[in-house]
C-alpha cells in the first residue's frame, strides 16, 4: 500500500472528482454546474437553482412547475414527529433539533432510494426538499411554543418559509416581495460549495451506503460548528458584543490577531479564497439594498463595515489573505429580515440542503468506495497488561 501521506483537514488532498460546483479560490471564482453565481443569483430563482444542482440541468418553465408541485407534495410531516418535537425542552438550539428530527425522518421513511432508478431519486429529492423545509421551521416554532403551521400549496417555496415560520391563527403572514427576494437569493448563494465540512460529512456517511436523510442529519450537525454554518450566529453575536461595548473594532482586531487568545474575527477567513468570497461581495450589496429598501438603520452595519475596512487594512489579516466570507455580511440582512439569530445556521441548511442532495446522489451515482482515510499512529507501543494498583 505505500507509505501514508498525513494532511490534517485535507488542505491538499481531494476526496473525489465532482461536476457540480467549481471554485477558484486565487480568482473568487464559483459556478454551480458551469453557470457563475453572479449570474444565479441575479437571474435564477432557488428552486430552479436546486434543480439545476441536483440534476445538472436547468429545469424548463414545465419542468420546474412540476419540481413545485412535486416538493409540495412532501410537505406534510407524520404527526407523530411532533411529539419529538414536544421532547426538547424550549431552550434547546434549533440546530440541534433539526439534526435530531431529520434523523428521525429515517424512522418514517424507512425504505432507503434505489439511486440508480431515476423515478426514485427524483421521489426521494421531492420528499427532502419538501420535509426538510418544514422541520426547520418548527424548531424555531417550538423554541417560541407556538403551534405548528403547514405548508400553503398556492404559495412558492420561499414564502411558504416565512409563514411557515411566522403566521399565527391572531396574525396572517403578510408577504412582502423584497424580504422574500432577498432569502431567495441568499438561498442561492448558500446552496453548494464543493466539498465543505458539511457536505463532505454527508458524502461521507453516504458512501457507507447509509440513507439520505442519516446522511443530511450528520451534514446538519457538521454545519452547526462555529468555523463552518454556525460562523453566520457567531458572526451577529460578535458585532452585537462590539455596539454593547461601545463599538470598539480595534480592541477586538486585537484580540483576533492575538495568538494567546483562541478568538477569531469571526465571518472572515476561508480555506479555499485567498482573495476575495465572491459571495460575500454579493451579499455585503445585498445587506446595503435591504436595509435601505426596508427603511432599517441598523448600527450593527456600520460596525460590521468599520471591522471590514479596519481588517483589510492590517498586515496580519493582509499578510494570511483573509478576507470576509459568506457568513460575514448574511446575518445582517437576516436580521432586518426579522430572522431570529438562532436560526441563522437553520437558515444556511435550507440554503445547502440542495448541495447536499446533489453531492450525495453524485457520490452514490458514481460507485464511490467507502470514505475509510488512514493514520499514522503515534501512541504507545506494545505494553505488558497489568492492572494500576
Ligand atoms: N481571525 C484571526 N485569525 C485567523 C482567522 C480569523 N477569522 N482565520 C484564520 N486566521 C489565521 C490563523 O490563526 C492562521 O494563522 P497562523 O498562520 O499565524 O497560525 C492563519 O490565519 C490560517 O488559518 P487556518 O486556521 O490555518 O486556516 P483554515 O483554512 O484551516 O481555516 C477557517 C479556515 C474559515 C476555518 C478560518 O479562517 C476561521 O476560523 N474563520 C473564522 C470562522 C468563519 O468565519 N467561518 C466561516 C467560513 S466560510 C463559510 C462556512 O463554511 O460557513
């Protein structure tokens, strides 16, 4: 077998050969299946998008009206998931929850996808993208102990987000295009990024043969952590920490750059871009179109944009290439989007989960083998067993 290469984090090493998403870190580059996310963003709607992922082409107008119809029929979630639901205490973080509730999916749906078979995988999409959607929803519903709301089918997926969320018997969700536009799009920008830490997981668990939603349910998990999905939350808290304190930047470039303190500037830095995330470039425009659209004067923005030039300006963060990622700018317009901060990850698993789906299929679809890396061990070497007095 050879000698074994050690690459901690997988900096150099690629795990599999993929057609979905490409990304060019030197040049801020990224496509989804040859299209620029400029242009997706712009032009594309997130469940064209999704499909565009999952089956490598856009869909046609009759195609993708099928996809709605299709997803809407996945909506409804088996009742007896509310009383998992009902298990958590209040408190408990949404993402937690989702991980949770999506792994029990697997119990309702026992029967694992035929990948191979085109009906099939196209069922088994339709069903995630639908389910998934709502439990996300009734984490944050749980967390408020409001009832649970179901899907509209005469409204879009997006919308059907909001009032999933947000409409109570006292008070109908009242749609207002901007803000609905404006999740479509950050949707969009969320929805792949080659092999991240999340979708690594779930191409991971995947090649051991275990189902989609197992799969997805460790993708949520991976997601959570701070350096990944959770940035978005961490990010929020951060400015907030920063306008509590006075609004301060300085005192906290210094405390990233100090290498006794385990802090980071959270939303910036990325393994890939060394130059710039073209995604952040597309959301700091959008966080500046929203706001003003909707008329918020938010202080948070003004610190986000005094850290930002602040950071660009310093030798360390210049001389490591770190620059503001996707989660640096997202928080602020979910924010104004009346967005609690504990569901901002939620908010990016919904984004990601067609990038998931698509990652998955491609891996299965591909005959990939087990994920199974080695080591190099360092431990003790052979000792005699005797019991510690
Ligand atoms: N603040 C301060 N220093 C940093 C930061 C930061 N945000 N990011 C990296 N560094 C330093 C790090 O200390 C290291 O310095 P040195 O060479 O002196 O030891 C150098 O830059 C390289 O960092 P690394 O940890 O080796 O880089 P990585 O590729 O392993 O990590 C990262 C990438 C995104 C995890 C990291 O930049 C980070 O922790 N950023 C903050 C969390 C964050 O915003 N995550 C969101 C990522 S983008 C979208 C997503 O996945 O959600």
């Amino acid at each position: 077998t050879g000698a074994i290469t050690l690459d901690p984090g997988y900096k150099n090493s690629g795990s599999c050969t993929s057609k979905i998403t490409f990304l060019d870190g030197e040049l801020g580059i990224l496509r989804y299946r040859g299209y620029s996310i400029e242009d997706l963003a712009e032009k594309a709607d997130f469940l064209e998008v999704s499909f565009l992922l999952i089956f490598g082409e856009l869909p046609t107008a009759a195609q993708l009206k099928q996809f709605e119809v299709d997803i809407r029929k996945h909506t409804l979630v088996n009742e007896e998931m509310k009383n998992i639901i009902d298990g958590f205490p209040r408190t408990a973080h949404p993402m937690g929850v989702l991980a949770a509730l999506t792994s029990a999916l697997t119990a309702f749906n026992p029967k694992s996808v035929n990948v191979d078979n085109e009906k099939e995988m196209y069922h088994a999409v339709c069903k995630t993208m639908g389910k998934f959607l709502v439990i996300a929803t009734w984490t944050y519903r749980k967390s408020m102990g409001y009832p649970l709301n179901y899907y509209d089918n005469t409204k879009g997926y997006v919308e059907n987000f909001m009032r999933l969320m947000f409409e109570l018997p006292t008070e109908p969700y009242k749609p207002n295009p901007i803000v609905i536009d404006a999740l479509d799009k950050l949707f969009i920008l969320h929805a792949d990024h080659e092999q991240n830490c999340s979708t690594s997981t779930v191409r991971m668990v995947g090649s051991s043969h275990a189902g989609l939603f197992a799969s997805i349910s460790a993708g949520v998990s991976a997601l959570w952590g701070p350096l990944h999905g959770g940035a978005n939350q961490a990010v929020l808290e951060m400015l907030e920490e920063i306008h509590a304190n006075g609004g301060d930047t300085d005192a906290y470039l210094a405390k990233a750059k100090d290498k006794n303190d385990p802090f980071r500037l959270m939303g910036f830095g990325h393994r890939v871009y060394k130059n710039f995330d073209p995604r952040a470039k597309i959301i700091k425009k959008a966080a500046n179109e929203v706001l003003a659209t909707l008329g918020v004067d938010d202080p948070i923005l003004e610190i986000a944009k005094k850290l930002e030039a602040a950071a660009l300006e310093d030798e360390y963060f210049k001389a490591r290439n770190l620059y503001p990622n996707v989660d640096f700018y997202s928080g602020i317009i979910y924010r104004a989007l009346g967005i609690p901060t504990d569901m901002f990850t939620v908010m990016f698993a919904i984004g990601r989960l067609p990038g998931w789906i698509a990652q998955w299929k491609e891996m299965r679809e591909n005959k990939e083998p087990i994920g199974r890396p080695r080591q190099i061990y360092t431990g003790e070497s052979l000792r005699d067993f005797k019991k510690p007095e």
